[in-house]
C-alpha cells in the first residue's frame, strides 16, 4: 500500500492541462469500457493520495482525471460516452481510485500520461502523470525535473496498478 510518503519529499509539479479536459463529468469508478476493464492486457486501477505540503491526507478533495485510451488512441466527447475520464472525491485518508484502463499514446503526443485536476480547500491544482520507460527521445527534456509526475506501476495478472500520489501546496 502507498501512503504517500515516498512522494512527500516535496511538491508536485504543475502541468498543462492540454486540449481535451471536459468540464462537469459524471462521478465515477469505472472509466473504461467493460470489455476493457475484464482484459488484463489493458485494464488498470489507477489510484493514490492527495496531501498537503505537510504529508496530510486532503480529504474530500475532487479528482479529476483523464487520458488517451484504445488503440488507435481516442479521448471521448460528448454526446458519446465518456470514457477514460472521471472524477472522485478523496477518503479520510486522501485516497482515490479508479477501475480504468492503460493510457496509450497518439501521434500529436507520443508520451504515456493521465492528466489530473485536483481541487481541494479552495486551490486548484493540474498535473499530470507520466510513464517510466514511456517517454520517447524527443520527450526527455520535457520531464527533466518532473522525477515525482512518474508513476509506480505493478503488474499484476488482473492488470496493472497505477499509483500516483499529489502533494499539493496546501
């Protein structure tokens, strides 16, 4: 289990937010289709904490993510269905999660990343989390300086889990 601590040596950086955020998304657990979800090739459970400078769990922090799914990659729109976004709101103990998928890349970006907006006591805050291993050439000089936007990553045989902790200057 993750508690945050291996992450709150500091602040996370801040990111872009990109093109495709889309505004007052349903809540939810799942973000990926069924199919995709039930397929250990490329379901994930994308999870984590929110905490403050001080390594407090924010509870009731709104999360939002979003990410490339499929392949070919897609972000979703309305009126289809949104997948491979979503929100929740954090546990007592700063918790989240979601039932989703492995991000995939596409051509405009070719790097593996979830974007986050993260809203707590009053600040908002946009990251975004990125892939060791997943960051082509022409990307290295991006993340220079963003060792704490990298996942942990395990896979299992039900999928992978994702953990990505935010520390937020609060």
């Amino acid at each position: 289990t993750t508690t945050g601590q291996e992450r709150c040596d500091g602040l996370t950086p801040n990111d872009q937010q990109g093109p495709f955020f889309v505004a007052n998304v349903s809540p939810n657990y799942k973000i990926a289709p069924e199919e995709t979800i039930n397929d250990a090739e490329q379901a994930a459970i994308i999870k984590g904490q929110v905490l403050d400078k001080n390594c407090n769990p924010l509870e009731g922090a709104f999360v939002e993510i979003w990410y490339a799914g499929e392949n070919p990659a897609i972000y979703t729109f309305r009126p289809d269905t949104l997948y491979y976004r979503g929100y929740n709101t954090t546990s007592k103990t700063g918790s989240y999660e979601f039932s989703g998928s492995y991000p995939t890349v596409y051509d405009a970006r070719p790097i593996r990343h979830i974007h986050y907006k993260v809203s707590a006591k009053g600040t908002e805050f946009v990251t975004q989390a990125y892939f060791k291993g997943s960051v082509p050439p022409s990307y290295e000089d991006y993340v220079v300086g963003r060792e704490k936007q990298f996942v942990d990553m395990e896979v299992t045989s039900q999928g992978r889990m994702i953990t990505f902790d935010v520390v937020m200057n609060i």
